[in-house]
C-alpha cells in the first residue's frame, strides 16, 4: 500500500509540475485569468479546486502539532494546490509505517487518541 501512494503521489506531482511549467511558459496566470473569467465553467472549476484544497488542509492542520504548521501549509496549499498536497502526502509517507496501520498515516498526532 506504501509503495503504491508514493507511486500515485509521485506521478500527480510530475504531471501537475510538466502541466504547470507547460502553461507557465505559454502564457502568464493573470493574463489567462482575465481572459478566462467570464467563463462560468472557470469559475466552477476553480471554486471547486479551492474548496478541495480547503478540505485538504483542514486535514493537514488537525493534523499537524503547531499553529506554524498549519499556517505555512495553508499558504502552500493554497499556492500551489495538487503540487503542495502531494508534497506533503510524499513526507508523511516517509514517516509511516505500514506495520502501524493506515490510521497511523490518517490520523498522525491522533493516532493514539481514539475519541
């Protein structure tokens, strides 16, 4: 099970950055938002990213130790979105040990805690 979410977190970081770097090099982000705003489906669609994301780090700040924490991977998470989540997905997976269990890797600091 290890291997396969390293697996899977490993190719969404590789095609989000080659998609990423793409678009960056074909046009700036604002100028494509400008042009891509009235679009409604744009909007949907980056409404419904941002709340994914949303959901994402309340996850992460539940269960990160410190307020510091928290904070800075909201800033990544926000700014740079799957690219971020996979991130931090890879150094928990560094940390966990399948012998603990997926709740290990779910609930980290609240592993223990059952309430």
């Amino acid at each position: 099970m290890k291997i396969f979410l390293i697996v899977v977190c490993c190719a969404v970081l590789a095609v989000m950055l080659y998609v990423t770097i793409s678009a960056s090099l074909n046009q700036d982000i604002v100028s494509a938002t400008r042009q891509l705003w009235p679009d409604p489906w744009f909007r949907a669609t980056l409404a419904d990213a941002y709340c994914g994301f949303l959901f994402f780090w309340l996850w992460v700040a539940w269960r990160e130790k410190s307020l510091a924490k928290s904070i800075l991977w909201f800033v990544l998470i926000m700014t740079l979105g799957n690219i971020a989540m996979a991130g931090y997905l890879l150094l928990q997976l560094r940390r966990w040990q399948p012998a603990e269990g997926i709740d290990s890797l779910l609930r980290g600091k609240h592993a223990g805690n059952r309430s």
